[in-house]
C-alpha cells in the first residue's frame, strides 16, 4: 500500500535523522533504515499495530525510542508524526487528521 507522509512528520523525520547523525556518524543513516523497515512492515501489515487514538495506529521502532503514527485511508497510508516516544506523547493530536 502507498505512504504518504504530512508535512510535520517529513520534518519530524529530518530533525531526529540530524539530531543522531550529529551525536555519531552513520547514526543518523541506521535512524532511517529503521523507519524504513518499519514502513515496510506497515505497508505489508497495515493492521498489525494497535490504536494510538480514535483511527490512529502506531508502530514502535526497534532501536530507537520513535513510533511512526499512522491512519489507514482508502488508497493509502497516511503518516501523522514521526514522534519520540517519551517526549510530549499527544503533541500531535490538534494536526487536524
């Protein structure tokens, strides 16, 4: 299934991907392998993750403390936030999803 990322998550994706890549080189690198691998997973099983919030899914990254949250639509998958998990956990809730 197609993902589609909104804009804040795009950005959320960037910062951490910067944030570790200045803390150790290559870290940065492994940061977004893991979300694609999680990505991958999602687009596969769509389902598998349990709700966040009302139609909001989220998937835990492995090796890094991030979730991917996510709404399933018709056609696609819709990213909501690339969000830390131990930071601000409803930040993302007034994005208008």
């Amino acid at each position: 299934m197609k993902i589609i990322f909104s804009e804040y998550a795009k950005l959320e994706l960037e910062d951490a991907t910067y944030f570790y890549e200045l803390e150790f080189e290559g870290l940065g690198q492994r940061f977004k392998e893991e979300v694609e691998k999680a990505l991958k997973r999602i687009s596969e099983y769509p389902k598998a993750w349990s709700m966040e919030r009302s139609n909001v899914r989220k998937c835990l990254l492995h090796k890094f403390p991030y979730k991917l949250l996510y709404s399933i639509e018709e056609d696609h998958i819709f990213i909501i936030a690339v969000s830390h998990q131990h930071r601000k956990p409803d930040y993302w809730i007034d994005r208008g999803i």
